[in-house]
C-alpha cells in the first residue's frame, strides 16, 4: 500500500467512531428537547402548588415558545440525519439513535403547541366579560363573597381604559352568537338540562335552585388554574322558556375568548 493510500485510510471515519458521534447528537437532541418541555412545565406547576402567579407562568411560556419551535426543527433534522448518516457508515442501530433524538422533538414539539393553544383567534377583544344580555347581564348573588379578593370587579364591562358602552361593542362584533336562547320545553326541563351540563363541564355547582330558575358556578381552568364564574337564569315569558348567562374571568384583562367558548360548549349540550 503507497503511503497516500495509507494516509487516506488513517482520515476515514470507522463505524465506531461515527456510532459515538451519532450517539452524542442523540443525547443532545433528546436532552434539548426534554429540557425545553420541562421548563414548559414549571411555570403551570409553579402555579398549582402556590408558589408563583398566572404572570410568571405566562411569561416562562413565552420565553419558551420562543425556542421551542427552533429546537423542534433542530433535533428532526439531526434525526433524519442520524439515519442517514447511519447507512453511509453502516453503523448498526442508527434507528434506534434517531428514535432517541425524535423523543426530543416531540417534547420540543409539545412545548411550542402547548403555549399557542393560549393564542386568541384573530379579532379577539381583549375582555372578560360575555353575556348574553350585555345591557341587562345577569349579577352574581351567591358567588359574590368568593370574589371579594378578585382584580376584576363584579360590574359588567367595567375596565381600565373603555367604557362599558366600549364593551359591549367590542362584545357584540366580536361574540354576535352569544345571546339567550329560547325553549320550548318547561323551565324546569332545562334548568335539569343546565344542571347536567355544567356538572358535565366540570363546573363546581356554587349554588343551584330549580323554584328561582337559577345556577351559579365556578369553572378553573387546566393549566394555570384560572377561576372564571358562571351565571345561569331560566325564566319564561309564558310561552317559552328563556335562558340567559353570564361568564366573567376573576383576572386576567383579557380571557383569550375563554368564556365565549364556555357558554359556546354548554348551549350546545343543553340543545343537543
């Protein structure tokens, strides 16, 4: 054998030695992406046990998202590149070694999905207040001592920097499908079928009366653990049954659409 020959034997890389990089690439994209879905985790874990509020666990997400997605396509690319790079070399187990970075990007993944679900839909107003009636919203009674301590007061649409007039606007443009609806089966038929569907819904009954046509409720949010009250009046005007509700957050300016969506999901299983 010349000596060039030699010398190009020496550069090529063996098997082994692209098996330990391939490895160390594995490790790293899956290290990367399970860091990435941990430190997601904190900021609603943090919540949960009492130890910081919504703010930090909103920001933590953020400053998360913010990377998430760069990691997610970084670790699928080393991964496809891991296969690849296995049959050029003939490295035995290169499947197993992508697999282990694409675990990586799955939880990178999750952690980038995760935060965009609190994304609001386009044209969402930044309120958190919906009722069907916003010149007459109905006012909670049993549920009022529970939110003696909450940023947001009472009042329908009362908000720094509008007016309530303002709120009611942004709520009609934006929510114009959320109105009373009328039945015509007996009141207190649907004020069972509420019942059932606020239990359905998860809802903690507060206060529940079928003589007064009325429910009150409270519904906390999965993972920052938000508690948005619920108001339910059923009444009749002698020919049909007429059911109004109320939905309003306990903080936050803005709900990100929850509370529309709530009473989207209980109207359609009280008519279904």
């Amino acid at each position: 054998m010349s000596d060039q020959a030699a010398t190009e034997q020496d550069q090529k890389i063996s098997p082994k030695t692209m098996r330990t990089i391939l490895t160390v690439d594995a490790v790293i994209c899956l290290l990367a992406g399970l860091g990435v879905g941990a430190t997601a985790l904190v900021g609603p874990i943090a919540v949960w046990l009492g130890i910081s509020d919504f703010r930090f666990g909103f920001g933590l997400l953020q400053f998360v998202n913010a990377w998430s997605l760069w990691i997610t396509g970084g670790t699928a690319i080393v991964a496809v590149g891991i296969i690849l790079l296995s049959l050029v070399f003939k490295v035995e187990g290169g499947i197993k070694l992508s697999a282990l970075a694409m675990i990586g990007t799955v939880a990178a993944g999750l952690a980038y999905v995760i935060p965009e679900t609190f994304r609001p839909p386009e044209g969402t107003p930044a309120i958190h207040d919906i009722a069907t009636d916003p010149y007459r919203p109905l006012d909670f009674v049993a549920i009022a001592p529970l939110r003696a301590d909450a940023p947001n007061p009472l009042e329908y649409g009362v908000m720094e920097g509008i007016t309530v007039r303002q709120h009611i606007d942004l709520q009609l443009a934006a929510y114009p499908d959320i109105k009373p609806l009328t039945f015509d089966a007996s009141p207190e038929e649907i004020f069972n079928r509420s019942l059932a569907a606020a239990e359905q819904m998860g809802w903690e009954i507060v206060f529940a009366d079928v003589n007064e046509g009325r429910i009150e409720a409270t519904d906390t949010t999965f993972w920052f653990r938000f508690k948005d009250d619920i108001v339910i009046d059923i009444s009749t005007d002698r020919v049909d049954t007429i059911l109004h509700a109320r939905s309003k957050s306990r903080v936050g300016r803005s709900d990100v659409g929850k509370n529309a969506a709530r009473l989207r999901e209980f109207f359609s299983l009280i008519q279904s």
